[in-house]
C-alpha cells in the first residue's frame, strides 16, 4: 500500500523558513547584544558620577535600578511585538505555525491508527 510511503517530519516547514528565521534571530541577537553594551555603560557612567561625587551613592543606585526596570519593560514589549510582526510575515508566506503542525500531527496520528485497523481487517 502507498500508505506505508509517507513519512511526516517537522524538519520541512523548518528549512522553508530557515533562512527567514535565521536572519531574523541574527537581527535579534545584534539588537540584545547592543542593549547589554549600552546597559554596561550605563551603568559604568552612574558609577563614574558616585565616584566624582556628583551623585550620591543611593541615587545612583536608584537610577540604575529604574533604568533597569524601564529596559525590561521595553524588552517585554518589543518581544510581544516582534512575535506578532513573525506570526504576520509567516501568515502572508503561507508557512504553518507551531499549532498548525500540532493540529496536523493529531490528525495523521488518527488516521494512522485507522489504516492500521483497515490493514487488520
């Protein structure tokens, strides 16, 4: 029977939009980079103006936390975001989402177990 002929892997809709993820996880990857360094600095500068005395050291301590608080806020959006604009660029390629695939799986599984049972009879 030909039903024994088809294989499922995951791995196809992966090496459709390998290229398209992988370009976007580099972009991502040089985004995060640039907000460690700037973080670093941040954080160096603040130090710098405790040092001098500019500011005092519980202030400085403040600032830094509430700039870190800030980041993370905009990383979690940005993030939220960056998902939305994936799962539209791979709608308008036509590629299957996670869930998709999932929902596939299930259903081949079903009909799997429905040959097998044909095949017994």
């Amino acid at each position: 029977m030909m039903v024994d002929e088809i294989k499922v892997t995951e791995e196809e809709p992966a090496q459709a939009s390998g290229s398209l993820l992988g370009g976007l996880r580099r972009v991502l990857m040089a985004g995060i980079g640039a907000v460690v360094v700037a973080q670093d600095e941040m954080e160096a500068f603040v130090n710098k103006l405790v040092e001098r005395g500019e500011i005092a050291e519980k202030d400085g301590r403040a600032l830094i936390n509430d700039l870190r608080q800030r980041r993370q806020e905009k990383a979690k959006k940005a993030e939220a975001d960056l998902e939305k604009r994936i799962e539209s660029m791979m709608d308008r390629v036509n590629l299957p989402n996670k869930q998709d695939l999932e929902t596939l799986s299930q259903k081949i599984a079903v009909l799997a177990e429905k040959v097998e049972e044909l095949k017994a009879k």
